[in-house]
C-alpha cells in the first residue's frame, strides 16, 4: 500500500535470481530485464511490445530498451524476405 525503495526492490529482485538459479543479468537490475522482454520480442509489432511493456510511447521503448541481438542480425543476413514486384 505504499512505496518501497529502489534498494529494497533490487535486494527483492536479488533474492529472486537466486532462489530461481538464475545468473544477474549485466547491466543494470530491472533494466535489464526489460531490454532483455522487449528485445525478445522484436518480431512483433512495436506499437503491440510498447503497450504489453508498459511503455508510454514506442519511441522511449526503441531507444532504450529494443536493442540489436547477434541472432536476430544473422537471421537478418541470411534469411532475407523475397522481393515481389508491385503490379501495374
């Protein structure tokens, strides 16, 4: 019913990894975390990620969260879509 600090939050989310077995992701706490949701979902639509997220807009989702993934790049590369000329 009432807030909690960012140092109680993280010693939650610290105890959490370790009863789950999980190593700390790099690079931040919660942070983390949602680069980690968001970027997993890259082959859904923005605007569909952005709201499941929680995020205000896509925009602040793409810039800080989204981010490049050495499998989605060499999917990207190897795996192109096929071209289809427009009708006339």
């Amino acid at each position: 019913n009432r807030p909690i600090s960012r140092h109680l939050a993280h010693n939650w989310l610290a105890k959490g990894e370790k009863l789950a077995k999980l190593e700390p992701l790099k690079r931040g706490k919660w942070h983390a975390y949602r680069r980690k949701w968001s970027t997993e979902r890259k082959q859904y639509p923005d605007a569909d990620v952005a709201q499941a997220g929680g995020w205000s807009s896509v925009e602040s989702m793409l810039a800080s969260y989204q981010h490049a993934d050495e499998a989605t790049t060499l999917h990207v590369i190897l795996e192109p879509s096929e071209l289809r000329e427009a009708s006339r």
